[in-house]
C-alpha cells in the first residue's frame, strides 16, 4: 500500500489530502505540510475538486474513497454523504435515520473519527437547539463550510 500526500491552501487553512494508493483515505485541516507532496492522478483529481468546491462550483465530490471502521460508525458516515449540500441536520436525526435513535452521543463521537472532513460532511451536523458544537477543525470553520455552501446552494 502507498500512501502519497498532497496539500491545497484552501480559504480557510491548508489541508493535507492523503492518498492510499487509487483512493482518498484522509482529508484533514493541518497547521504546515510536515510530509512532502508526492502527487500522484488522484491527488491532483482530489485537488481540483476541492478547488472547485472553494470556488461554489462543486456541490458533491466524485472521488475513490476509503473508510475503516465499525458497522455503526460505517452507516453513520454513508448518512453524513447523503445531507444535501447547504442543508444541515442534528446528530439525533441521523441516530433516528440510521435505526439506533438513542444514539446520537455516539453519532458525534463517530463524526470526530472522520477522517475525510469536507468529502465526507461532518460540518453539516448541527445540535438539537441549532447551535454549532463540535468540529475537530474549530467551529469557526464548521460555520464558515455551512455558510458557503448556503451562499452557493441555489446555484
């Protein structure tokens, strides 16, 4: 297995965008490049999709992705794929959508453990009450995310 790193200074800090072989395994908000770029195709599709997402042009990412986890943890992020851009739902709705509707504790710590932010939208899942709470990137960029694709999502 190889894994190859590319970054893209987004507006609103650099990501680093990993690549397990053909498939995007990692997309994460970082401080500074600490491994050295080796872009490889899918890398650069990676990129420009994310590009295009910044600018309000790409609504869905269309990328080979990869998740590891458990059962539960894998329904809960097949459900954070299938919120609509510029739309916004509350972990116990998803609790409820995914048949464990006691558990939307667990849907938050599960949204922690994901590891590809923006491709897979963990910033579209809001508290009960409306406010923003937890976003391992900082709820200042949750907000920003949420606020883009609402500016863009009648376009």
């Amino acid at each position: 297995m190889n894994l190859n790193i590319a970054y893209y200074e987004s507006l609103i800090g650099l990501i680093m965008i990993e690549a397990k072989d053909e498939t995007i395994a990692g997309v994460s908000f970082v401080e500074s490049a600490i491994i050295p770029e080796n872009i490889t195709p899918i890398l650069q599709l990676a990129k420009k999709q994310m590009v295009e997402y910044f600018e309000g042009k790409r609504k869905e990412f269309d990328l080979p992705i990869v998740l590891e986890g458990t059962d539960f943890e894998m329904k809960v992020w097949k459900a954070l794929t299938e919120i609509g851009y510029g739309k916004a739902t509350t972990y116990k709705d998803i609790a409820q959508n995914i048949g464990h509707e006691k558990a939307y504790r667990a849907v938050g710590g599960t949204n922690h453990k994901n590891k590809l932010a923006i491709v897979v939208p963990c910033h579209r899942v809001i508290g009960s009450n409306g406010k923003m709470t937890g976003y391992a990137a900082g709820i200042w960029r949750k907000t920003w995310l949420i606020d883009h694709e609402k500016k863009y999502s009648s376009q």
